[in-house]
C-alpha cells in the first residue's frame, strides 16, 4: 500500500487516538485479527469500518479488561478476525473514538518487507547510496573507503574499504554483530526463498539473476571475508577509536580502524566463530548463483574453523583509546557449535558431527521459553539448524526437537494469557527489546518449520502486530510504515540530513526497563518498562536503530508473507 493511498484513505473523522491499537501495516486476510483497546471510559462495543466511505463492515464486543503490568494499561481485545475482505479500515470503539487506519489482504506485508529489507542498501558502507525517486535526497556520498590497521591487530598500513553495513545509528562495522545478522537474513532466504525470490528491492545490483536479498547480503558478506587474518583467525571490528559526531557518513574524518584484542592471537574467538558458520551457510546459498563466490566462502569458514580449534575462547574487550561498540561475550562457545553445526549441514563432513555431538548437550538451555536468540546467544541457532539438516543424528535431533516444542508450546501459551497478546515477559525490556519481540517470533517460526503447527506461526505473527502498532504507545516502531510512525531514531544519516523523516525501514530499539542513556533520565520513576521509551535521537538506549534488530524483523515479515 503506497502512503499516499494510506492518507488518502484516512480512518474516519477527526484524530485517530492512541487507545486503540492496530497493526499499521495490516493484517494477513486468513490469520486472526485482533486490536487492543486501553479505553479511559468503559467501552463495552466496537465496529470496523472502512477507511474512504466509513461503511461499517462488522460489529463487535470488546474482551472483559486484563491488565498488563508492564505497561500499566487495562486492556481490551477487539477480535474482528472473520472479516477478510481486502480493503483499508479501522476500529470504532463508542466513547473512545477510532484507529490508525490498517489494510486487509493477502500480501499486506510486502511494503514493510520491502522497506525493512532495503533499508540494508541504506546502510551500505563504502559506496554512494541513493534510495531514489520515491525517497528524493535520502543519499550519501561514497564513505569510509579509507582505512587502517590498529596497533592493537599486530599489523599496520593502510586498508582500503571491503564495503560492508554501518552496524546502526553509527558507522562502525562488527563482525559479531554482522554474524547473527547475516545468519539470520541467509536463514530468511533458506525458509522462504520461494516466496522472497522475485521481491524486488531497487539495488544497483537489481536484475542480475540474483535474488535482490542474496545481492544486498552479500555486501556485507565481502566485508566479512575481508575481516580474516591470513591464519585463519578473524578480527573482531572495524571502527573509528571512538564515536564520531552526527554527520553523514562520508564527512566521517576518524579513521577507519581494524581493530584487535591488543595481544596475540589478536583476533577474537567470537567473531570467528560468527564468522564460520555465516560462511558456511553462504557456501550452500550462494552456490547455484555463483559457485566460486559459495567456495571461497566455505574455505573461509573452514579456515576459520581450524583456527577456532587452536584458539576457542579468545575474548574481545575495547582495548584502551577504543570506546566504540564491544560487543563482548562471556562464552564462545555458542559461536563455535554454531560453526560446527552450519558446517556439518553444508558439507556433511564427519569431523563436524562429530565435534556437534559431543558438545551439544550443554547447549541445550539455550532453547527455551524466556531468551530468545541474541548476538551474544547463538546457541540456539546452532541446535536447530542441525535438526533442520540432513543425515542428522536421530537421538540429538529427537532432544533438539523436544525441546524447541516444549518452548515454543509455553511461549503460544503466554502469548495467548498477555494482555497485547505478545511472547515478550517484564525481563525482555532491554536495550534492543524490539528484536527480543522478533526473536520470539523466529524462535516459534524455526519451530513451525521443524513441526507445522498454526499456533506457531498465529503467536510469530502476534510479535509482529506489537512491533507495527498493537502497543501500549500505539506506535509503527519501524520507520516510515503506517500512519503513526517513530520519528527520531539515534541514527546518524536521519539526524544529520536535510529529510523531514528518517531513513526508511528500520527498527527502534525500543522500551528499555533501564536508564541506560542520559536523556532517559527525564522519564517518570515510576514508569512501567513497555512505556520506557523516548521518540528522541539523542535516546540511544531505546530508540538506535541496528542491523541486528531489523534481521528478525524481516525473518518474521517473510515467514508472514509465505504463510
Ligand atoms: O542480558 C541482560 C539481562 O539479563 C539483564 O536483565 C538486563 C538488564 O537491563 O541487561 C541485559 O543486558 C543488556 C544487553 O544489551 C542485552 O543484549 C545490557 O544491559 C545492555 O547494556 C546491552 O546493550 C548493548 C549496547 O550495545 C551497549 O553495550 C546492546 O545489546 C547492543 O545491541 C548495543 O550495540 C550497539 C553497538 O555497541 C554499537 N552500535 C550500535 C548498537 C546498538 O545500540
Ligand atoms: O552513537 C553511539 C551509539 O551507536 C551507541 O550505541 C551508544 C552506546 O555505546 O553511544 C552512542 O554515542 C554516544 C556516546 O556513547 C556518548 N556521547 C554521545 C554519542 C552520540 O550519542
Ligand atoms: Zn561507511
């Protein structure tokens, strides 16, 4: 639905109000609908109508009011799941007033696939970028294209610019965080290539015989090829020594440094670990599209591996004079099982197996109904890609599988009690919340796929709701889609350009239970964590946007639309 359709066909009179909360981009013809109602007066009725001649086109009873103690509301549902008809409406509720508008249709979330999907292009480091007609001036010059070895990679000289994504409202660039993400979009591409292949994205690459997904991936696959040492190990980032101002992206005067540990091996165990099984998850995708492209890439992983069985639990820290992103973690040993158990799926190489097998068992906490996966859990994904891979072990794939549905049945379960209807608990209010809500919904869409069960994908589909309107804020978290959108993401191409609206597409971070930066200090003490949230740049902790947090956004978007 093109936005100006969307404002051509308003919901009815006067201001939509935030008690009423909808999906902004719509909701599947054949799954359930269901709006939430926080009304300050008793509500007791609703009605849908459509948006342009306010027809009502069903009437309804609201739900008996729940409250939902992460947000303070007390809140109805408006179930108006029989109606399927395509076409634009919104929600009455007598008293309270009406919706956003929101579609109906069989493909509603294509524009928030495009969208979501695109703003990748968006984040393209090393090239001028242009997001063309539809979105005039949201462009950048060529960035980045000069770089250099920190003292703290035991190399030195100049390095020249390998492409890549900004990781997020800054311009650094971080393996570990490009694994989930990478992982996660070559997963999409896995599960739902059939319905994504002719998707369009308008990329430069755009036409060449390649899936427009694969292309914009594997701009920041190059980068990560180019992050490996020449034994195999991979360097952890490359960023300036500290966060540059707010400027667009190619005025970014700090050196792009590729960063290490400070010591020998200087590469971190994490990233390559990452870095392995995104390679050889590349390895089997790309390969009907360019088989030498898809071999170089198992050879780095394969290369990266050996150099992970010499060196498994060498920790990233910011060694002094660097105050860019960490991304630290405690343990890589989720990096590693996940590199052993993408390799074996691709290569079906015993070595791999075997070392899966035997290190499995401790990883198996990591599927479970409270903490999805995250760029510092990986585990997760490790277990279930090797019970979706061929030839596997029966006993391990029966536990991987036992335990995926056991979590997945408690997550539909606490869905269907939550106020909002979404999977996320008070603890899941964290810097990056959003993607928690995303993560829950890969989690039950990864479970779906092991075992189709409705529930899975109805309770997946739940968490999108949330992140596109069904919220205590009543707020689209994804910019530039629905009627209610965010508008101030701490993101350095929206803030320092001459556009009225951020860049497209991308995800808020969103409510955080922490003050964890300074502008969240003017926020009411006693407010409940869903409501901990500033539409402000200057919020980092709750409204960046990262590359990491709009990858299970699409994985959920494409299992929505293949539905
Ligand atoms: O997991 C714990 C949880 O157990 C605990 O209850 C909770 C209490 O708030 O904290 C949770 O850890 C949080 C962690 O994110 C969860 O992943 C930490 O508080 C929080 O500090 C941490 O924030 C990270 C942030 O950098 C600061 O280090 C985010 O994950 C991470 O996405 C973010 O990444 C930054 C990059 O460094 C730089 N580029 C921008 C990007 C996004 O902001
Ligand atoms: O812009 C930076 C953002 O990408 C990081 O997630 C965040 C936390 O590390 O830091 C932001 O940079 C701020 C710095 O931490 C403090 N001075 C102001 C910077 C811009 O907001
Ligand atoms: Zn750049």
């Amino acid at each position: 639905m093109l936005p100006l359709l969307m404002v051509f066909l308003a919901a009815g009179p006067g201001l939509p109000t935030p008690d009423i909360k909808v999906d902004q981009a719509g909701y599947p013809s054949k799954a359930p609908k269901i709006a939430a109602v926080a009304a300050k007066a008793k509500a007791s009725r609703f009605a849908v109508k459509r948006a342009g001649d306010d027809k009502v086109v069903l009437k309804g009873q609201l739900t008996a009011a729940t409250e939902d103690r992460d947000s303070g509301d007390k809140v109805q549902l408006a179930d108006f799941s029989k109606l399927s008809r395509p076409g634009t409406y919104y929600v009455e509720v007598d008293g309270t007033g009406h919706s956003y508008s929101f579609a109906i249709g069989p493909a509603v979330y294509e524009r928030a696939f495009y969208l979501a999907m695109r703003s990748y292009y968006g984040q393209r480091c090393g090239v001028a970028v242009d997001l063309g007609e539809e979105f005039p001036g949201y462009k950048h010059e060529a960035c980045h294209l000069e770089g250099a070895y920190h003292a703290t990679s035991g190399k030195s000289g100049a390095v020249k610019s390998a492409g890549g994504w900004h990781d997020a409202g800054d311009y650094g660039r971080y393996v570990v965080n490009s694994g989930i993400t990478t992982g996660t979009l070559l997963w999409t591409w896995e599960l739902y290539g059939q319905r994504l292949r002719a998707i369009k994205l308008d990329l430069p690459e755009s036409g060449n015989g390649v899936p427009d997904i694969l292309n914009e991936i594997r701009w920041n696959l190059n980068w990560m090829l180019a992050m490996q040492d020449g034994d195999g190990g991979v360097f952890h980032k490359q960023t300036s020594e500290k966060f540059c101002g707010f400027v667009m992206p190619e005025k970014d005067a700090l050196v792009s440094y590729i960063i290490g540990t400070g010591a020998e091996p200087y590469k971190s165990s994490c990233a390559t670990g990452d870095f392995a099984a995104v390679m050889a998850i590349a390895a089997r995708v790309y390969k009907p599209f360019d088989p030498a492209f898809a071999a170089r890439c198992l050879k780095a992983a394969e290369d990266a591996w050996k150099w992970l069985d010499g060196h498994p639990e060498v920790r990233f820290m910011n060694p002094k004079g660097v105050s860019t992103g960490a991304y630290g973690d405690r343990s890589c040993a989720d990096e590693s099982l996940w590199a052993a158990a993408e390799l074996w799926r691709t290569t079906g190489a015993a070595a791999y197996q075997t070392w899966f097998l035997a290190n499995y068992e401790k990883a198996r906490p990591a599927i479970r109904p409270e903490g999805p996966p995250s760029w510092a859990n990986v585990g997760a994904l490790a277990l279930w890609t090797y019970a979706m891979a061929p030839g596997v072990d029966a006993a391990a794939a029966a536990n991987i599988r036992k335990d995926s549905f056991a979590a997945a049945d408690a997550i539909v379960e606490r869905t269907a009690q939550h106020p909002y209807r979404m999977s996320m608990t008070t603890k899941d209010y964290i810097w990056g919340s959003n993607a928690v809500a995303a993560n829950y919904g890969l989690q039950l869409l990864v479970a779906n796929a092991l075992r189709k069960d409705t529930r899975y994908v109805d309770a997946a589909i739940d968490n999108l709701h949330y992140l596109l309107g069904r919220n205590a804020l009543s707020l689209s978290f994804v910019t530039q889609l629905g009627e209610n959108p965010y508008h101030h993401p701490h993101h350095r191409p929206s803030g320092a350009d001459a556009n009225a609206e951020p860049w497209p597409g991308l995800l808020a971070g969103g409510p955080n239970g922490r003050r964890q930066d300074p502008a969240m200090a003017k926020l009411p003490g006693d407010l409940p964590p869903a409501r901990m949230y500033l539409d402000e740049q200057a919020s980092y902790a709750t409204n960046e946007v990262a590359i990491n947090w709009n990858a299970p956004l699409v994985f959920l978007l494409a299992g929505a639309l293949a539905r």
